[in-house]
C-alpha cells in the first residue's frame, strides 16, 4: 500500500459543480498535510496548508480525520480555470519526510 | 520578492552524459529540496539540502549528487545519464527542513536524454 494514495480521476465535472477528492495516508505520525495544485508541465504550486482539522479558503475548504487517516479537499462553484491535477502531501514527524501521492486529475466543463 | 529559479528550463542530452542542473531558491529560503516528475507521476524526491549539507535522500543511485552553496543556491548533477533519467526536474525552497513549511516551486528543467 502507498503511503499517500489519491483517486487518479480524472474527475469530469460542469462549471459551478462541487467536488472532493480523498487523499488517505499510512503513516499515524504524520503531522500536516498540503494541498498542491499542478497545472499541465507546470511545477506544483502550494493551495492549501493543513495543521489541525481543516482548513478554509474562498472556494476551498480542506478537512482532515485524523481517526480515519485521511484529508479531503472540497471545491465549491468550479470554475474553468481549477482544472488541473490536484497532490496531496503529507508530513511525517517521526521520519522528517514529505510524502506525495500521485495526483487527482480534475477537468472542469463548460 | 524572486521566487524560486531554475536553469537552464529544457536540455537534451545522450546517454552516458552528465548535466548539471541550477536553482536560487526563494529570498528568506535557506533550504533546498530537489525532485525528478516523469510525465503522469506525482514528484519523486531526489534530496534536500540545508546548511550546504545534504540532510535526507530519497532512493535515487549515487549517480544523482547535488551541492548548495552558501548564499543557499544549489546544484543537481546526474552523471552517466539513462534514458530513464528523461523527466521534469523540480527545485523547491522552503525555510528549516522542519516539513512544516511549504515547498515554494520553481519552473522546473525539463531534460530530455536520447
């Protein structure tokens, strides 16, 4: 089993739709988790930082279950634009690592 | 305020070449963290430098080394190259290797080897 594992989607969803990916973890040690959005042979870039429950910004909204190992992320009113691949990353305290998954691909229609 | 850079931003290469890869983190960032992303892959990552000292790696051979220097500036340099070495190679800066501070990306090199 991978330490972080994603859905690969893609996930095909109309403008103005709500979507949420999971992002489940192996490792009971991790202490924080980001949200990176990657846009096609882009680098990654930082959405959302996760250190306690949850997180909230505009249109995203990140929630994490510690009991159940894992962290969704919500997007509200898609636009054209939130395509791309969504990572998932978590942090472990006891190993001191970044761990990635693979992605979740969303494509948001018009 | 510059971001993270890297250079150069594509390469061709042949097989048993060696390439040097460059990147000036971002201002206030002292620590560097180097990752290799073949096409359809989450990052894989290669090592973090702090201190001008490689401080973890991750399961790449010893041909991958790398060095940072002490305005925090660093190098990758792969040496007698694959094919497989072919893939998008990411530089990113952070403050303290304490994971709890975001990676800040830069553009990436895309190299390719024939």
């Amino acid at each position: 089993r991978k330490e972080v594992e994603q859905d690969p989607g893609p996930f095909n969803v109309p403008e103005g739709a709500t979507v949420a990916f999971n992002c489940t973890y192996s490792n009971s040690a991790s202490q924080s988790f980001f949200w990176y959005r990657q846009d096609c042979r882009k680098e990654p870039k930082l959405l959302m930082s996760v250190y306690s429950s949850g997180n909230e910004d505009g249109r995203f909204t990140a929630q994490l279950n510690r009991a159940s190992q894992y962290i969704s992320l919500l997007i509200r009113d898609s636009k054209l634009s939130d395509s791309a691949t969504y990572l998932c990353v978590a942090f472990s305290g006891n190993n001191r690592k970044l761990i990635w998954g693979l992605g979740t691909s969303l494509a948001v229609n018009p | 305020d510059a971001g993270v850079t890297q250079s150069p931003t594509h390469l061709i290469k042949t097989r048993g070449q060696q390439v040097t890869l460059r990147c000036s983190p971002k201002s206030g960032h002292d620590t560097v963290s180097w990752y290799q992303q073949a096409l359809g892959q989450g990052p894989q990552f290669i090592f973090q430098y702090y201190e001008e000292e490689e401080r973890q790696r991750g399961n790449f051979p010893d041909r991958f080394s790398g060095h940072q220097f002490p305005n925090y500036s660093s190098e990758l340099n792969v040496n007698a190259l694959l094919l497989g070495d072919s893939a998008l190679y990411l530089c990113a800066s952070s403050l303290g290797t304490g994971g709890n501070s975001p990676l800040h990306f830069g553009n990436g090199t895309r190299l390719t080897v024939t």
